[in-house]
C-alpha cells in the first residue's frame, strides 16, 4: 500500500489498482479489484493500522469485472453502501449477463479472472457533478463504459480517480485501450473533459499515480 497524498492509498491488486481514503467518517474504497481480493485489500488496510470494520463506502468506477470483482464480498463483510451510476447497475446487480468470451485466450484470461458475483448498489449517481460523498465531486466519463464515473476528491489541490477512462504509464496519460473500450470516441471526449479541470494527482485503475499539477499530462494526452 503505497500513499499518494495525506489519507489516500493505493493498492497494487494484480494488474488492477484498488484506492483508499481515510476520512473523518471511515475508509472509502474506490473499486475492489478481481474476484478473490477482499483478503489483499484486508491485509492491505492492516498495513496503514485500518480494518474492514472502518469501511463504510465503496465508489465503483464502471462494472468491469477487474474493478468490481470483490464488491459482493466487501459489500457483505463490511455493510459498506456501493455507490456507483445507474447506468451500471445492470451489470453490478447480475441483470445483464457478462459478454461470453470468443476465443481461446480471451477463454483463458476469462478462466484467470474468475466469476463475478453480483451484488445490490445502494446509492446511484445519476447527475455528473454531484457529491456522493462529502468531499468527492463523482463525474460522468463515458466511453469505456456506459456509466463510467471518475472521482474528484477535494485534498491536497484536488486527486482525479480516473479509473478507466485514462491510464498511465511512466509519467504519460492516455485514452483507454479501444480494445476494451465500448465507445472509443466518447472516451476521448471524456478524457478532455477531464483535461479541463485543475487537480495536482491523478490515480488509475491500471499504472502508477502521477503528481504535480497532474491535470497537465492529461492536456498533453489530449494534444497529442
């Protein structure tokens, strides 16, 4: 568990980032990694002197089984309410089955990451700009998925959980990969909107945190 600023953590799960913030009112958790994970999260929170017992919400970025494949058991051992977009909520809940994949790696990579339990939301986000919790700005950034929400946390000149709709790598943002991306174009709007605003760190679901007026990769990724 590595802190990014004063009372946010990141958690290297995997291939996947898992984030924690210590607040006034309990541990929040932004997404939960691959099926499986709750212990490394637990360890993970004994390491900075926190347990489950304190977590009290979870912010889901988008229903991605690298991303919500823990939800249903940290949901269950720690009351915590799931706060996520409406948009999503058909495939958190298990109305929408997962895509079957095609393919003999896709097969595999499937097999590896194991099955997603589904699991209730408990508050939607269903206005961009709206506070889910105090201090956290929950913003709409479609393209990698329907109902794909970063987050904006009020600390340390502003931290961006931009989950999936950009990645990092050495220092660079960029889009996400179009691969795995249901809109491409979306996405690149949503990237510079996020380019946009002003915040100083930057976390992802997938590479390191970038810091110092970190807004300016992300007007670079968007330049070109």
């Amino acid at each position: 568990m590595r802190e990014v600023v004063d009372g946010v953590f990141e958690l290297r799960v995997g291939y996947v980032n898992v984030h924690v913030v210590v607040t006034d009112d309990g541990v929040v958790l932004i997404d939960t990694g691959l099926p499986g994970r709750s212990p490394l999260i637990e360890r993970g929170l004994k390491g900075i002197r926190r347990s489950l017992g304190e977590v009290t919400a979870i912010l889901v970025t988008h229903h991605h089984p690298d991303h919500v494949g823990s939800l249903a058991a940290l949901r269950e051992q720690t009351g915590a309410r799931v706060i996520a977009h409406a948009a999503e909520v058909p495939w958190i809940g298990g109305h929408i089955p997962p895509v079957q994949p095609t393919g003999v790696l896709a097969k595999l990579a499937a097999r590896l990451i194991g099955t997603v339990q589904p699991t209730k939301v408990d508050q939607l986000i269903t206005a961009d700009g709206s506070e889910p919790l105090p201090g956290f700005t929950a913003l709409h950034t479609p393209g990698h998925t329907r109902g794909h929400v970063s987050f904006l946390l009020d600390r340390a000149g502003g931290v961006l959980f931009a989950g999936d709709a950009a990645g990092s790598s050495r220092g660079r943002v960029s889009a996400p990969p179009r691969a795995v991306t249901a809109d491409p174009v979306r996405a690149g709007e949503s990237l510079a909107r996020l380019a946009e605003l002003e915040f100083d760190h930057a976390v992802f679901g997938h590479g390191g945190a970038v810091s110092g007026l970190a807004v300016e990769a992300f007007r670079k990724a968007v330049a070109g």
